[in-house]
C-alpha cells in the first residue's frame, strides 16, 4: 500500500491560514516529499509524519514557493538522526539550487546525492516505487511526476507443494529466481501467479496543461493536480502565468482516467475554492478539493483497505 | 513612539505552535525586521503589520532559523507593491549569505543594499532611528542590536514669540538651524527646550552572556533577550552551544538597568518556558516570557501612552 498526505495547498506564498502545497508518500519504511516551500517542515510536523525516513525530496521546480523549505527540511531531517543518504531530484537546474540553498545548512550528518531529471527519465526509487518525469509548461524548466508502487506476482504455494520445492528455496522463487534441487529446475514462471496491477500517484504543478498529460497520469488511483485559479473566467490569466483553471486539470482526470482528483497550489486571491468545486465536477466527478493534511491510504486492488478514508 | 511586536520566540527550528524568534519594530513610516527564519513571515501576515514600508532587515547571525526565510520575505515585500530600496544589515557574511538565498528570488522590483556591520557601528535608520551593533558570542559572527529613537527637543513656542521670530521661520529653528530676519540672527538653542531622552530597544540572540552586554543594552525601555534554556541547571549545555540560561539573561537585564525584559529563542524541548520564570524573576522582576504577536508601543516619557499596553 502507498500513504500519500497532502501537507498544503496554497501557491506563491505561504498564508497564515493556508500551507505551500507540499505531498509527502510512504511506502515499505521509505518517505517521500515533493516540495518544499517555506514552512512545509511546519506542517510535516503536524501531520504526525517523521522525518527519520526520508529517502528522497523531489522537486517540481525552482520557484521559492516549491523550494524556500528545503534548508530547513535538509536541517530537521539532521536533527531526525537520520545518517541514510537522502536523495534530492529535480528539473535542470536542482544542483545549483540546491548548492545554494544549502549555504545555511553546509554540514550535515548525511550524504546528500542531487540528480537532475530530464523528459521521460524513469528512476527505481528505494521502497519499490517508479518514478518517471514528464516536462510540463511552466516559467521555468518544470516537471510532473507520477509514481507506481509495483505489485509482486503472488507466489502461488499450493503450486510450490505439488512441484515438491523444499521449503528453503520458496524465497527465491518469490522474488523471481528459478531454483535447482534434486537435479531438477523449477522456474519462477512455475509457480508465480499473473501481473497484479500496482498503485499509482501523479504530482502535476505547475504548469499549463499539455497534450501529454492525459497519457502520463493514465489509471492514476490519485492524481494531485493544481488549480491555481477556480473558473474558465480566469484561464487568461492562467494562460499568462503558466497555470490553470479548475476546469483544465478535471479535464486532466477525465482524459487520463484517473480515479480521484485532488485539486492544490490554490492562489493566495482563491480564499474559498469550494465555491468552484462544482464547475470542476461538471467535467470530472470525482474532483476533491485538496485539504491539508488530508492523508489517503491506497490498497493494491487486491489488498484490504487498511487506509484512514481520506475524501 | 515606537512599535514593538515579537513574531516568535523559538530557536533551532519553527514548531507548530511556536514561530520562530523574529521581531517588528516600527516608526515613523518605516518598519525594521530583526531575522527571518522560516515561517516569519507567516507569523508577520498574522500580525496583521504590512509588508510595504519595510525599509529594513537585520539579520543577528546567518544560522538558518534566523535566515531561511529572507527569500520569501523579499518576495512577499515585492508582492506588496513596494518599489522603495530595501537595505539588509547584518554581521560579516551577510552579503555572500543574501547572495546564496536570493538565487531563488533573483529579480525583484526594488533594490536591495546589503551592509556589513562590525563590533560598534551605528548606523542612522531612515525614521530617526539609531542603531548600534555589539559583537557578541556565537559559533558563528554575531551581532547584538540597540535601537534608539531620537526625542527632538521641544520647541519653545513662547519664547520664540517673545523674541518676535517671524512663522516662516519656525520650522527652521525647529529642526536646530540659526535663523537670520530683519538684520539679527536667532540661534536654535535659545528656542529649544532642553534635551529630552528617546526610546531604546534592544534585541540580544544568540549568544553567552558577554561582559559589554550590560552597558550595551542600559537603559533600554525593552531588552528582548535569548534564553534557549530554562534553568541554571543547563547552563553548561548553553555554553557549549553559544547560549543562555533564563537567569543569565535576567542578570544582563539587572545589570543594565533595562525596563522591561522579553525573553525568547526557546529550546524545542523547552516546553513550557513560564515554568522557568520565576527562577528569572528572582533576579530581575520585570522578566517576562516573550509571547508570540505581543505588541508593545513605547511612548516618549514626556507622551502620552497610546499603546495597547502589551505585559
């Protein structure tokens, strides 16, 4: 299963009564933040979250209102005793960013490995997920992410007994390897059930929306997509800054085909984004607006729900 | 008079109910931020003080709960339509440190003036305000502050009548030049009244307690002053780690004949520092544990108090 919590959902600057949009995920002891504005730390803190198991951060793009928490987070994960590496992803552009963000924090009791993704890179990230980068269309080199946890194959037991497999070599069956014994081979193939499929999350801000973006966030069992402003009366606007209207990301959803949509990155002049949420839901349903600290825990199809509910 | 609001009181890193260390002061149009970690300037929008007559930032240290916020406050200034230049104060280091931080705000719409202070520079802020700078004890270069706002003398009316000075003339003598009419010349010292003492603040995080403290901040109607930790008890972690314990504080305080003393730049793991005041107290009474948005405004001693009161 994958923990997914929304710590924020405020854009360009943090309000008093409204985080940065910042997403933590968890999954097989490993925690994962996109972004980081100021005072994301704040609301990881309240979310109960810890920081000791952070493997990696990952940034959309440069702008302070994604990155200004990074010194912060980098110095309250030192304070977590963390002393695991921890690594730092992002657009062209992260080492530098990083480089000089750290000018406050210079010492810390972990290695820390920047790697600057490009369109289309696919990374095995600890903890099982997959992570790939699709460029959107912001002010500044940006990219969406989505990630799949993947599903083993079930290792199908009752079909390890009647090939005769000793008990001992049931684990390397499970993990894909065929084993010898006896003289004779059983292969994985044997004895592995079919695909499962996996859980997947998509992270989208900010940006326009592409012609890709349908395609990249298909089957999403979540997709977190920003909506920088509530109506279509506002999309030249949106047009301008690189952002979008309500409307656009649902129409996202409903391209990609996603099962739930939780809206984020809301403008500071957006004080109540309920008041849009129905022109959203005209295109695509299951259209939430995101509320911080609002955490989903996600089942593989197959596995019972254990989650707390979330929208 | 002068304006005096506390942002925060903690140290090390911003806690969810407790901002981190910063202080307001406010005259004459012109508003001075003493550090900005992160989440400053979340607790300044709370607040309810504006962004746009921000002539100053003074920065005691470049550790980053004192700094990590500057990049989101330069940009929140912007965003409150201020074109005015901003001048950013600070020990040395300061202009690298901007440098570092502002790669992710690099253009704004008005100018920043970063300005090196040393041990014993005073510096004339716009707003009649002088500020001194005391080189303290830290890990790191340091600077303690006191800010003096200036009492003009007053003047005399009546005796500039007696001595038939023409109205055109007034404001001349009013801001101390001699004056020349009808072939004789009225000097200003015959018209204003004696000199009358100012209101001074003084700011003093992070440091041990230092032997030129006491004169530094005398006579302060507010000393706001580190106590990191609670009891003498801690006093030898403070020393290791370049800070106070609430009675050191409280001594600087005695020994400087201040008015009033607001501690703050608590410890996380200082919980309920109130539990530590009354060890304070018993060397300086007027020792009070410094509250989040309190506000003090301090009248001339000859003014009255329009303030709304504070501890």
């Amino acid at each position: 299963m994958l923990d997914v919590c929304l710590l924020g959902t405020g854009g360009m600057m943090p309000m008093p009564d409204r985080w940065l949009s910042a997403v933590l995920l968890r999954t097989g002891g490993h925690t994962y933040l996109i972004d980081c504005g100021e005072g994301t730390q704040i609301s990881w803190k309240r979310s109960g979250w810890g920081f000791t198991q952070t493997t990696g951060i990952i940034l959309t793009h440069r702008h302070a209102d994604h990155t200004a928490g990074l010194p912060g987070i980098l110095y309250t994960i030192a304070h977590s005793m963390r002393t695991d590496p921890v690594s730092i992803y992002g657009p062209f552009g992260t080492e530098p960013l990083v480089d000089a963000l750290r000018y406050i924090v210079p010492r810390l009791p972990y290695e820390v490995n920047v790697k600057e993704l490009f369109n289309g890179d696919c990374v095995a990230l600890p903890g099982e997920l997959e992570m790939r980068a699709l460029e959107v269309s912001h002010q500044v080199p940006c990219l969406a992410y989505s990630f799949t946890l993947r599903r083993s194959r079930e290792f199908q037991r009752e079909v390890a007994e009647e090939l005769d497999v000793p008990v001992e070599h049931w684990r390397a069956l499970k993990s894909g390897q065929d084993v010898t014994f006896n003289g004779r081979t059983v292969a994985a193939e044997e004895v592995l059930g079919p695909p499962r499929p996996g859980i997947k999350v998509s992270m989208v801000t900010d940006t326009r929306p592409t012609s890709e973006l349908p395609r990249f966030v298909h089957g999403s069992d979540l997709l977190i997509c920003e909506g920088m402003y509530g109506t279509e009366e506002e999309r030249e606007r949106a047009d301008e800054r690189g952002h979008m209207v309500f409307p656009e990301a649902a129409e996202i959803a409903r391209r990609g085909d996603v099962k739930k949509l939780w809206l984020t990155h809301f403008s500071p002049a957006l004080q109540d984004p309920e008041e849009h949420l129905e022109e959203a839901r005209r295109v695509f349903p299951e259209t939430y607006i995101g509320v911080a600290h609002e955490t989903l825990t996600i089942p593989f199809p197959d596995e019972p729900d254990e989650g707390d509910g979330g929208t």
